[in-house]
C-alpha cells in the first residue's frame, strides 16, 4: 500500500476582507469567530491564526479568508447625557 504525503497548498490565495464590528466572544485558535457589524451576526470558518491585536482592531486568518476587523466607535459627541 503507497502511503500519500499531504503538503498544505502555499500558492492558494485568500480572500481579505475589511469591515468594521466586534467580536462577541474571545477569538482563540480551532474555534469559529463570532462577529457582530451595525445590521449582521456572523460565524466564520475556523480561526488558523491571530496575526495582529490593537486597540482599533485585529487582523485574523480563517481557512477561507484573512480579516482586518476594525472596531465600531461611538463618537462622545452622540453619547446620552444624564443630569
């Protein structure tokens, strides 16, 4: 019996993906990515890699896609004042 070797593709380009929301749950590595924008909740496919965390987002990869999530903001200029 011949045993096949399986190498990852490195040529396979990825789609990016740029929009502004926030996490609902933690990211972690092996999990699906729960994400919440201004009109939509949405899981993406597993989480491969955390490559950047700042205070104005994170940039991850998934097994389709690699995305920049930007953080929503509220402007203090919209903000409830209370007396």
């Amino acid at each position: 019996m011949k045993r096949h070797r399986k190498e990852p593709l490195q040529n396979v380009k990825k789609t990016i993906v740029t929009m502004t929301g926030t996490p609902s749950l933690p990211l972690r590595i092996g999990e699906n990515a729960w994400i919440r924008t201004r009109h939509q909740f949405f899981t993406t496919s597993m989480v491969l890699k955390i490559m950047e965390v700042a205070e104005d987002g994170i940039k991850f990869e998934t097994c389709n896609t690699i995305y920049h999530l930007r953080y929503e903001t509220i402007s203090a200029e919209s903000g409830v004042m209370c007396a």
